[in-house]
C-alpha cells in the first residue's frame, strides 16, 4: 500500500510559492531533493504543479550535475495527473479521469512506497477523504505576504514526528494524522 505524502517549501507566513522565493535551493537542500525523488514511486499532481514540474522533462544546456540528477529521477517515477482542462501528459504520466477519489484509493492500494503529493488543492481533497499519510513542511525564513497556502483548507490535527535543519535557514517539519 502506498504512502502519500504532501510537501513543498513554505514561508514563515505559510504561502507556498516557489518563483517568489528569493532563491534557488541551496546545495543541500537540492540534494534532499535529489535523494527524496531518486525513492519515491511515484508522484501525484495537480494540474499546476504538474505543469511546472514539466520543466524537468527536457535536458536544458545551463544544468548543473545535479539538475540532470534530478532530472532523471524524476522521469523515471510514474506520474498520475488530476486535472478537468488537460487533455494530455506528457512521458510517463496518467491522466486520471472523471472518477478521481477511486481512482486515487486504486493507486494507494495497488502502489508500493512512497507517492508525493503536488499541489495545496489536490493535498486538500486527499485530506478530506483521509488519505495523507504525512505533510513535509520545508519551512523557509521568508515573508512572501500572498501566494497560495500550504493548508489550502482545515486538516485532522497534526502530530510532529520528526524535524531537519538544511544550511540552517530551512527546516522541515514532518507531521502525521
């Protein structure tokens, strides 16, 4: 059975944003990156985040070793897609269809590992039907002021299991149900 988990970088004012943040990753948070995609079994995306993630599908000339590293990890893991405007995905992604809650329990049940889950309003109706496993929050010290929150609704309570420092200006905090 899989494991989802929903996690992106936030603010300290809890918007997830990632072109106004004010830098890339550092080095080892990259690599956090790196290492997490490298394990997963998949990823499960809403219809912006898949399409931003679509960056990574074709190799770009001013890529650093680690970006192709990245890169092919990513490729490699299978990708299921929730959108109703998407007609097509791209290289090894599913469109799902019209009945999107069956078909994502049909994924958690026939799917070993760990499945990320992309986009606050996607990880919202998987929380509203209990299937978050865990919520990665790589809390940076920024103040965006707006963007789209990491809870895009109310979620069960949270329990803390585990925290990371990364470069020390980036925490991640895992949390479960």
């Amino acid at each position: 059975m899989a494991k989802f988990v929903f996690g992106m970088n936030q603010s300290l004012d809890g918007y997830i944003d990632h072109q106004r943040f004010p830098s890339a990753p550092s080095p080892m948070l990259f690599r956090q990156f790196i290492d997490q995609t490298e394990k997963l079994s998949g990823s499960l995306y809403g219809r912006r985040l898949y399409e931003s993630m679509r960056y990574w599908d074709n190799d770009q000339p001013d890529w650093t070793v680690d970006m192709h590293e990245f890169a092919r990890a990513w490729r490699k893991n299978p990708k299921w897609v929730v959108s109703r405007t998407l007609e097509a995905v791209g290289p090894n992604a599913t469109l799902l269809g019209a009945d999107v809650e069956a078909e994502i329990r049909r994924i958690k049940t026939n799917v070993d590992g760990e499945i990320e889950v992309g986009g606050p309003e996607l990880a919202r109706s998987l929380s509203n039907w209990g299937l978050i496993d865990e919520y990665r929050i790589y809390l940076h010290a920024v103040v965006l002021g707006h963007g789209a929150p990491f809870f895009a609704a109310a979620v069960p309570p949270l329990r803390l299991v585990d925290t990371q420092r990364f470069d020390g200006d980036v925490i991640r905090l895992t949390y479960v149900p």
